[in-house]
C-alpha cells in the first residue's frame, strides 16, 4: 500500500523537485490514516490531499534558498570621512582562533624566506676579477 502511495505521490510531485526523504515522509504522514487494504481511490484522495503540503514544503525550500544573506548592521555616520576606529580593530569571537593562526603562520614564513635568503647568500660563487677592459679593447680593435 505505501508502494502505491508513494508512486501515486511522487507522480503528482515530480515537478516540485521534493527528494525522497521528503516524500517518504509525506508517504509516512499520509499512510498513517488508511489501512493495508485501502482501495485505489481511497489512496489517490490521501494522495491529493497531501499535494498542497508538499507545494507548501517546496515553496518553503525555495523562500529558504533564495533568501539573500543578511547583511552586516553597521552604524553608518552622516559623515563619510568619519571613522568609529575601536570597532573595526576588533574581530569577531569565533575568528581569533584562525586570526592567532594567521599571525603564526605569517611569522614562521617570514623566518624561513629569511634563512633561504641567507643561505642563498652562502652559496653563491665569488666573483671572477675581469681583465681590464681597455686592454681587451685594445686587443680587439687592432687593425691587423
């Protein structure tokens, strides 16, 4: 019978673009009053009264994923040059964890571009002394 239920349900919803959970649990809502051996027509009237619950469900999942996101209440003040300063300066309790983070990370990079730069000094090879250049000019520019 719930076999039936479902398939008759989820013929009449297969445009609202419910899932499975949610039309089992219509299934389950809708089965509660009807027995096992329910006619046909008995389960298609259970059936169409549940369908405005599940356009309601589904304009309910719709109005939820489309809702923009709040934005941040911030004081705005008459004047734009203006600033509050304390505020800005402070970050939210949950984001100090990953701010400490940050800043570690930021100081173990720095001393490690550090010791690569020192040890990049280090290895270079010294610089060969070139001949005097007015010598190898003279060479050169020799008629011959």
């Amino acid at each position: 019978m719930k076999k039936k239920f479902r398939k008759l349900l989820s013929e009449k919803c297969k445009d609202m673009g419910l899932t499975d959970k949610a039309l089992d649990d219509l299934v389950e809502i809708g089965a509660e009053g009807l027995a096992d051996d329910a006619s046909d027509e008995d389960i298609a009237a259970k059936v169409d009264s549940l369908v405005p619950y599940a356009k309601a469900m589904q304009g309910e999942i719709t109005r939820k994923t489309q809702r923009p996101k709040p934005q941040s209440k911030k004081p705005q003040s008459n004047d734009e040059g203006e600033d509050e300063g304390g505020n800005e300066d402070e970050a939210p309790e949950w984001f100090k964890p990953f701010q400490k983070k940050l800043t570690d990370l930021e100081t173990e990079n720095a001393a490690l571009k550090a010791e690569k730069e020192e040890a990049d000094m280090r290895e270079l090879p010294p610089v060969p002394r070139l001949p005097d250049e007015a010598r190898l000019i003279r060479r050169r520019c020799r008629p011959r």
